[in-house]
C-alpha cells in the first residue's frame, strides 16, 4: 500500500508453520501471501520503475524476524555481477545484492542493515543520525540463497535477540528494501530514494523508509550472551630486554552481554584479547602532522555510533580516540577489565564506558572512562555531551579530562547545521584548553555548499582522544556544481566541478597554512570516475621537520602548486582500482607521486588479490628522496564463513616488512575459530637481527546465548 507521495507501508506475516530455511522460496506462504515490491530507481532513471521486477516479503516467528526477496532477471546468470563470498568487504557492495534497513525505534534517524549477494555472501552495518556508518557490527544472523530460471531467491533470518526496539505488542518500524542489480549500474529501493542520497548510501537515508507495521516482537527477558575465549601464542621478540624466544603463553578470557531491555544493553569484558586483529596498514605521511589509524577492535566497534561526538576527522579533535585504551606506543597493554552500557531511553542515547588496563614494562594501572549522551529532538536533529576522564596509577596519580556539548540538526532534506563546544584539564596545561567549531552543509545532487569555522587551543589536549593540529583558528568553505548530462555526454552520469578554500591561523592573527583547491570529476553510467585537481598550498613552518631519512625541511614560508589526475575503475570490473599521479612543486623542491590504491584482482568468487603502491621521489634543496610503501593483500574465501587473508607489507622509511596470515572459521553463528601469523623483519644491509618479532596464535571462542 502507498500513499500519495508514493511511500509504502508493508505489513508483516506472522507465520503458523515453520519456515523451511533454504533460500528456494518454496513454502506455501510464499504462495498463499501476497508480495510486494514494484521498486523504484534511485539511479540512473531516478524516480523510474526497475528495470527488473523484485518481490518481496517480511515474516516472522517469535524468535525471528525473516526477510525474502524473489529478484528476477532478464540478464543471463553468467553476466551478474557475484564474485565475492567473504563477510563484510567493500567488494560485496558492488555485487547483486538484495538488502534491507530496519528502523527499530521508529524515530526516523538511526537503523540497522543487512544484505547478501546471491553466493550468499553478507554484510550489516548500522547508521546513527544518517551519518555515522559502523561497518564493523556484526550480529548473529544468517542468509541462504538460490537460483530459479530467470533471477535468484533470498532468504535472511535475523533472530531478535540481535536487534535492539522498544518493548510492546503491534510494533511500528520504518523499513527499507533496496535492489542493486549491478551488472546495470541499476540501485532500487521500496521507497523512493532521489538521486542526491542514490548509490551505496542510499539505504542509510533513514527519514525516506517505508513504515512496517503488524509486528509482534517477544520481551527482552532473559536476553544473556556469554562468550569465553581460549588463546595460544607462540612469541619471539629479539627487541626486547631480555630477548624472547619460541615463548609459549596460553591465556583465556570472557565476555558477557546482557539485554537490561529490548532498547538497553550491558556488556562485561575480562582479559581482553585482541590477537585475531589484523595489522594495521602502513601509509605515507609526508605532513608535520600525526596520523588517524582506524579501530578494528570488536569490543570498541559494537555500538560505537554512540560515542560519536560533532564530525571529528582531519582537523577536527576526537574527543573519545578508542585506541588510546590498550596500544602505547605501538605496543598492547592488557585490558584486564571493563564494561559497557549503551542503548536508548527513550529519545536519550547513552553511552557508558569504563576499562582499566594492567600494568607492562613499568607502565601502571590505567582507568578510562567515557560517558557520552545525545538526546533526539526534532524530526532529524539531536543535542548531546560527552565526558572522558583518564587516570594513571592509584588515586593521586596523573588525571586529565574532556568534556564537551555538540549539537546536530538537519532541515528539509539535504541542509546539516551543527557546532561544538569543548574543554580539556589536565594539572600542567593551564593555556587556553578550549575547543569548539560551527558548520553549515548543504548536499544538493546539483548544487553543494559548505562553510565552518573551527577552533583549537594551544592546550587543548584530551588524553582519551586524538588532536592532529593546535592553536589554531580555520576558516573554511566549499562549492560544488554537478549537473547530470541528458544528451550530450550519454556515457557520463554526472560531472562535478569544485572549489574549496580553507585558512589557518595562529593564536596572534599570523597566517600558519592555507589550500586553495579547483577540481573537476566525471562519473561514468559504468561505475568508472576521473578526477582531475590543482591546490595552492602555502605552509608557514616555525620549526624544521623531516619528510625522510636525513632530509629536512627548513624553517620559512612556503607557496607551492601542485597537480593530482586520477582514474578509478569500477569495483564491479574483474580489474578494479585507483591509479593516480602527482606532480608539481613541494615547499622548495619538487615531489612527484605515483598511487595504485584499491586494487582488486578477482580470479573466481573465492580468490582474490589487492596490490597497492605508494612511490615518492622528491627533489629538496636539502637532498632527494624516495619513499615507498607497498603491499599486496591475498584472500581465499573456502565457504562464506571461513576464509582465509595474507597481508605482506614493505615500506623504505624504516625498510622494514611485515606479514599478517589470518585464517577465520565461523563454525556456528557468533563462534569462532582463529589461526594468526605475524611477523616484522628489517631489510637494512646492516641490520644485527633481521627478525624483529614473530607470533603464532590460535584461538577459539564458544557463542552462548540465553
């Protein structure tokens, strides 16, 4: 059923028979209820029939909740696009693929995603305020899929227990169902979805869902997870003192999730073991600035929309930085203990953290806290604040704290305003400790605009979060212009053509840096881009800093110009990547870089490889040089749950390589078994121990829920 403005509402089945769990969609109630569907494009026709029909049904039970999809297609099944089978990667978006978004509270900003490709491959994620994306969720649910004459078959079955709602009977949820028929470059949806939020994101756009209704979802009651892990390891480490070799270290630890409510969730964790993680990827850092490393930890990746403080990122603080809990100085630090409470309230998000990390190598005891809460209001804003506290041995020891207030709203459907306003403390900084930044985005498909104003104190330092500039005031701002070519330029689908200024400067009025960019793209109707960028930079260094081993760059004020071409082939290829060149001046030199990132070869649906390459070679009044990073990752997908990944990596700057070998067996669902290789060698000519480290590791965790 739809209303005037063509938005659906979809009821759910209750089913009286049990569900034969295969994926053939051969029950009767997939005869005798009817479906629904007649989707519409996102992209390339926006606002047009599919090309191909969709039906589809939502059905549940009173543990399960099952979603089911008939994708027919007029294409033969040898020209689709389904060549991934791993969980979770960046390749299975741009597979056939049927999904669906599930807002559970019904408050039109926050949902929950999952979809499959027809070899069964899945992926989830969860979107907080239409913004923030977690990749990294990961609930228990399952998928099956099968193929008819004329198109494939999908079923998910997504047990209640892994989803979070409000409790009561006669549930309303808002539902998306999106299509990606992709060997047509074709992206439908339930519920129209316009062309300014079309693509990948457009299923996260959770104010356009359709609305579910007739569900009935059991209590929270008795909702207890319990997850006890046993790990092996086997270390050698020839840098420390004294050397280790051929250590053997087994070790055991446990975490435990227990629903408070349908909406509220407490999660325990001891001796928290992160071994199965895999190495971060070295990069190329040729900034006076630190680099943000991702969080791939699982503990911090559940629920982390939550404490999401403004839009961090680039220039921006972090206030709450999960990587400073557990890594010092490129080293682990154990987490002995912590716990977690996150879920919602009502119209209140909330957000508790606190973990202690035990005493290594003369380090003591360590306490975090992070308190983060963020209330709804309006149809599509929030207004939040957000605490952190970190303390160094015992009472009396060394404290510091962050503490700040954002707020976010969002007008109509394509205009963001939000700011912030935050502090730090901390006995031995007593300079201007403040931080705080407005904004103003709008996110037309034609027209884009964007302006901020950014501050940060010279003394601004939260120790539970990450600063990469101080003492500074940024001005900034952004046009874009993108029209959707109709005749001329048929094989394009949209052109872009931008302008983006920002300005720093010191705390007496003195200009530190400045970036002036013009850039221009082309978007192909093949998933293919080209983009084409020139940047006037101007530095004003106060100190020297080093881009390599023995060259510095002098104190002084620097203007330089440079180039960046690149072209980025579609993920659908069996080819794909990014090939990109730089050139032009660089402070008082010249540099000149050539990246290959993004590469994937796919050799089949279970092989694949992805080489990628950073070469650099500048020519400096104080020398040349060349930096280079390369690594090729390798994955084998033996089932779509077991599979296995080597990471080789080598980069010039400490001419060090390294490999990761993971192999990951879900061998029931949330049950896990892992084998892990890492080692690190120095490659220099005079090198004392070439072997840096090595571990082996085995580990298995048990999945019991009650």
């Amino acid at each position: 059923m739809r209303d005037a403005q063509g938005r659906a509402t979809v009821r759910a089945i209750r089913l009286t028979a049990p569900l034969k769990f295969d994926g053939a969609l051969d029950d009767a109630v997939y005869t005798s209820e009817q479906a629904f569907g007649d989707f519409t494009q996102s992209v390339p026709d926006t606002g047009q029939p599919s090309t191909q029909r969709t039906e589809a049904w939502i059905l549940f039970d009173r543990t399960t909740l099952y979603i089911s999809g008939r994708c027919y297609d007029s294409t033969p099944a040898a020209n689709w696009v389904a060549n991934e089978m791993r969980r979770d990667t960046a390749q299975l978006r741009q597979n056939e693929t049927f999904g669906v978004m599930l807002d559970t509270f019904h408050d039109r900003r926050n949902g929950l995603i999952f979809y499959a490709n027809p070899l069964g491959a899945r992926a989830d994620f969860s979107v907080t305020d239409e913004s923030i994306s977690n990749p990294d969720w990961n609930p228990v649910w399952d998928v099956r899929t099968a193929r008819f004459d004329g198109g494939w078959t999908i079923e998910m079955a997504i047990p209640f227990k892994s989803i979070r709602y409000q409790p009561g009977a006669e549930q309303v949820w808002g539902i998306q169902v999106r299509r990606v028929i992709r060997h047509r470059n074709e992206w439908t949806h339930l519920n129209p979805v316009p062309a300014a939020n079309a693509g990948s994101n457009g299923i996260s756009q959770i104010s356009l869902a359709a609305t579910l209704v007739g569900l009935d979802v059991p209590s929270a009651s008795r909702n207890i997870e319990v997850k006890p892990y046993a790990i092996s390891r086997v270390t050698t480490d020839n840098l420390r003192t004294p050397r280790v070799a051929n250590d053997v270290e087994p070790d055991a630890g446990l975490d435990v999730r227990y629903g408070l409510s349908a909406n509220l969730t407490a999660d325990f964790t001891y001796n928290t073991d992160f071994a199965q993680v895999e190495v971060d990827e070295q990069q190329v850092n040729l900034t006076r600035f630190n680099l943000l490393f991702p969080e791939k930890r699982e503990f911090f990746l559940e629920g982390r929309g939550i404490f999401e403080f403004a839009r961090s990122g680039g220039d921006v603080p972090v206030l709450f930085y999960s990587r400073r809990i557990g890594l010092n100085n490129g080293g682990v630090t154990p987490i002995r203990l912590g716990g977690r409470l996150t879920g919602k309230v009502g119209p209140l998000g909330i957000g508790l953290m606190n973990l202690e990390t035990g005493e290594t190598d003369g380090s003591p005891p360590t306490n975090f806290t992070v308190l983060r809460v963020k209330r709804d209001i309006l149809r599509r804003s929030s207004v939040g604040a957000i605490l952190t506290n970190r303390s160094v041995g015992s009472a009396g020891g060394r404290q510091n704290q962050a503490y700040g207030a954002d707020a976010a709203f969002s007008f109509f459907r394509n205009l963001d305003v939000g700011a912030y306003v935050a502090g730090t403390r901390a006995p031995e900084r007593q300079g201007d400790a403040t931080s705080y930044q407005g904004r103003v985005d709008y996110s037309g498909d034609r027209y884009g605009l964007s302006m901020d104003r950014l501050h940060v104190g010279v003394d601004f330092n939260p120790d539970v979060g990450f600063v990469r500039r101080v003492a500074f005031d940024r001005d900034s701002g952004s046009f874009r212009f993108s029209p959707r070519p109709t005749r001329r330029f048929r094989a394009v689908r949209k052109f872009t053509y931008q302008a983006d200024a920002s300005r720093h400067v010191n705390p007496d009025g003195v200009r530190e840096s400045s970036l002036v960019t013009g850039a221009m793209s082309a978007e192909f109707q093949k998933g293919d881009t080209f983009d084409l960028r020139v940047n006037r930079n101007f530095e004003r260094l106060v100190r020297p800093f080093s881009v390599a081993r023995g060259v510095l760059i002098a104190p002084g004020n620097y203007g330089f110009t440079d180039a960046r071409i690149a072209y980025t082939f579609g993920l659908q290829r069996p080819v794909s990547g990014t090939v990109s060149l730089r050139q032009g001046a660089f402070y008082d030199g010249n540099l000149t870089t050539l990246t290959v990132s993004a590469v994937r070869l796919g050799l089949g649906r279970r092989l694949s490889f992805e080489p990628s390459l950073s070469l650099n070679h500048g020519e400096l009044p104080a020398g040349a040089f060349t930096t280079t990073v390369g690594r090729v990752r390798g994955d084998i997908a033996f089932t779509t749950r077991m599979f296995a990944t080597g990471l080789v990596q080598y980069g010039s700057a400490d001419r060090g390589l390294s490999s990761n070998l993971r192999f990951r067996w879900e061998y029931r669902p949330g049950s896990e078994f892992f084998a892990v290789y890492t080692d690190e060698r120095d490659l220099a000519p005079r090198a004392l121990q070439p072997l840096k480290n090595r571990a082996f590791v085995l580990k298995i965790n048990r999945l019991l829920r009650f």
